[in-house]
C-alpha cells in the first residue's frame, strides 16, 4: 500500500474540522503538568499545541515530512518526529497516548496496537478517536 500524500495548507483549511472536533478528546486524555504524552498521527500540530497547554512534554508523531514541516513552523517549542504508527520506537515511556483521526489510514492494527503498548508507562492511558 502507498502511503497518502498529505497537503498541510488544505488540511488546516477545507479538513480543519478534523482537529476543530478532536479537541474535546483531549478532555478525556486529562494531560498533566509534566506528563510525558504522545500524539500519534499529530499532523500539523494543532492538537499536539493544545496538550502541551496543559504543562505536559508532548511529543507528535507523524509519517508525513510535508505535515510535519508545518508542524515545526507553527509550534517550534514542540518536538516532532517522523515515523510509521506501526513500527516506532522510542528509548523513553508516555504516560499518555493519544490520536485524532489518523490510525484508521494504517492497515497494520498489530503493529499499532503493539507499538502503542510498548510505548505507555505501566497504568499508562490511551485515548484515540477513528474517523
């Protein structure tokens, strides 16, 4: 399968309701001060910015270098890291994962669900939302 091609300027503008509806998700997330999260599929980074509002180190995820990019330049306090929902990998654990509107574009729900596993604290929490 190839992976889509993703156009940041008409995501925020004719698809900005994707992450205008997913903010409420971030309610039921409850990020605090500190906490360690991750946004998986994070896109431009509208969501992502929210969390960190919280105080939380938030840390998006994407596979799109052309999302990414724009991700950056509207929030160049955050970190951004390209890499695949199924098959990722990070040295530290999230004491929570979240995602808007993106793993329903990955065919691989083992890896996703694996990667996820491996990346939450013990008592960790997840929180997810499929177009």
């Amino acid at each position: 399968m190839t992976a889509p091609s993703w156009d940041p300027q008409r995501y925020q503008g004719k698809h900005s309701y994707v992450w205008q509806l997913g903010a409420g998700l971030i309610e039921i997330l409850a990020p605090q001060a500190g906490e360690q999260i991750l946004d998986i599929g994070c896109g431009t980074g509208q969501l992502t910015a929210k969390i960190a509002e919280s105080g939380a180190i938030v840390t998006g995820l994407d596979s799109s270098e052309e999302m990414l990019r724009q991700a950056r330049e509207q929030n160049p306090e955050l970190t951004f890291v390209k890499g695949d929902a199924a098959n990722f990998r990070f040295d530290q654990s999230f004491d929570g994962v979240f995602t808007n509107a993106a793993l329903h574009w990955v065919p691989d729900a083992e890896g996703v669900s694996a990667c996820i596993g491996q990346a939450l604290k013990p008592g960790g929490r997840f929180v997810g939302e499929w177009g």
